[in-house]
C-alpha cells in the first residue's frame, strides 16, 4: 500500500506521539511494515479502524505506549504570566500562538489541534491544555496539513534568507 493513502487517513496534528516526526514519516513506516496501524492517539479507534479496512488488517487496540484518547483540548496561555519569550512559536505545526519577543502571547484556539508541542518549550510553565469549546470544532485533517504545509514554507523561507544573511556578512568581513 502506498504511503499517500494512509497518510490521508490520518489526523495530521504532527503531533509525534506514534513515535515518529509527524503524520507522513509514520505513514510512510506502516508502508514498509515498520510500524503498526495503532499509534495514534488523536486518531483513535476510527484512525485504527479505517487503517485496518485500508491495509486488510484487523483493527488493534490503541497502543497505550503511544497515548490515551482523549476529548479534544486546545491550549491555552495564561498571559499573566507569560514572559513574551518566543520559545512557543518554533514548535506549533500550525503556528496557531500569536506574540512576538517581549510580548504576551495567546493561542488562536480555531487553528489549534492540540498537539501539546508548544507546552516543553515554555520556561515558565504557563501554557495548558484545557477542554475545547464545543461551539469552536477543531480543525479537520485537511486543515491541519494545508497550515503544516505553509509553516514548513515559511520555516524553509526565514531559513534561506538567514544562510544568505549569513553569507552575505561572511563576504562582507572576509
Ligand atoms: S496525529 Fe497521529 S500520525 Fe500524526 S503525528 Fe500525531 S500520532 Fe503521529
Ligand atoms: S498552540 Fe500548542 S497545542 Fe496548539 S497546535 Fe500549536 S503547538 Fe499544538
Ligand atoms: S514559551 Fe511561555 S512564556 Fe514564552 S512566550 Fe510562549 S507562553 Fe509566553
């Protein structure tokens, strides 16, 4: 089975807790028949169950190496204390936190998928998870990929022009 159809079968939060870097890199491992069809948590049981039709398996139990269900979250900054550091903004897949250095930051609950990614990275310990609203749904895979697609672009693009910076400051001393 090839690899685009699973991944489309996915939740595509790109939150690693299958144990791989994001939704694609696990799809591609049960390609090879390096992972199993269940480690991922968001998915759940319909994530298993609709692998397991695709791939002519049996559904499994989710692997609780691999997490727990759970009633969809979003996060949420507590901007009292929030120091304005930044750290947050790297590892949101989605860039769903708003804020810039030295400014308090808050999370754009719509965008969120509740990957958890952004909570290691606070110094201060000020972002939580709390219980989405269920007048706000939460994004569908579609959406997730099409906002992780257009981070990777954007990360690609701050990271070409800091190389050519870079470069530019080189031929300049050099
Ligand atoms: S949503 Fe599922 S497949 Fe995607 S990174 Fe998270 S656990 Fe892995
Ligand atoms: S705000 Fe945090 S939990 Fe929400 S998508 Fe971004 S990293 Fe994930
Ligand atoms: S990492 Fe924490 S303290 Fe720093 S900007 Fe984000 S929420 Fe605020």
């Amino acid at each position: 089975m090839d690899a685009a159809s699973i991944e489309a079968l996915l939740p595509q939060t790109q939150c690693t807790r299958c144990g791989y870097e994001g939704c694609r890199p696990y799809s591609e491992a049960i390609a090879r028949g390096e992972a199993g069809i269940n480690q991922c948590p968001p998915g759940g049981a319909r994530t298993i169950e609709a692998l397991a039709a695709l791939l002519g398996r049996e559904p499994l139990p989710l692997n609780p190496a691999n997490g727990i269900e759970q009633p969809e979250r979003v996060a949420f900054i507590d901007e009292e204390r929030c120091i304005g550091c930044a750290r947050c903004l790297p590892p949101c897949p989605v860039d769903a936190i708003l804020g810039a250095s030295r400014l308090m930051h808050t999370v754009l609950a719509g965008d969120c998928n509740g990957c958890e990614l952004c909570i290691p990275a606070c110094p201060v310990d000020c972002i939580t998870m709390i219980p989405r609203e269920p007048a706000s749904p939460p994004p569908t895979p579609r959406e997730n990929r099409a906002r992780y697609d257009a981070h990777l672009a954007r990360t690609a693009t701050r990271r070409e022009a800091r190389a050519q910076l870079l470069a530019a400051r080189k031929r300049e001393a050099g």
